[in-house]
C-alpha cells in the first residue's frame, strides 16, 4: 500500500506528457517517487519473510499490485 496513493496519482497524471496508458503511468510514479517505491517493495519483501514455511503468500509481487492499483485508478 502506498502513503497517500490519491495525491501521487494525481500528480503523475498532471506530469505525462503524451499518450496515457498503464505503462506511462508506472514509469513516471517510478521516476517521480522512487523512495514510495521503495518502501512498497520493501513491505513485500518483509511480509515476504515472516511468513512461515509451507504457506502461501497471498500478496501479489509489488510490480503487480502496483500496476493494478493503477489500472484501478485510472478506470476512474
């Protein structure tokens, strides 16, 4: 989960220039907030660690769960 996902979105659709589409999206948020990506991939791999052995993780990797809250976003 990202820290105030509304605003961010807001401001990375404000700075793309051209043709807007998932894939622009993701990149300008990587290019925009690296230290929010980071912290998302570092929840992951947190999550990703303490679970225990033999069970599933029910988190999709931090690229997929990204580019679905975009998707979702966007669909707005």
């Amino acid at each position: 989960m990202i820290i105030e996902q509304e605003e961010k979105f807001k401001d990375v659709l404000s700075k793309i220039e051209g043709k807007i589409n998932e894939q622009s999206f993701f990149n300008k948020f990587l290019e925009l907030y690296p230290e929010a990506w980071k912290k998302h991939k570092i929840m992951y791999s947190k999550f990703n660690k303490s679970k225990q052995f033999g069970q599933k993780i029910p988190l999709p990797k931090p690229e997929v769960s990204l580019r679905k809250e975009i998707r979702v976003w966007l669909q707005k």
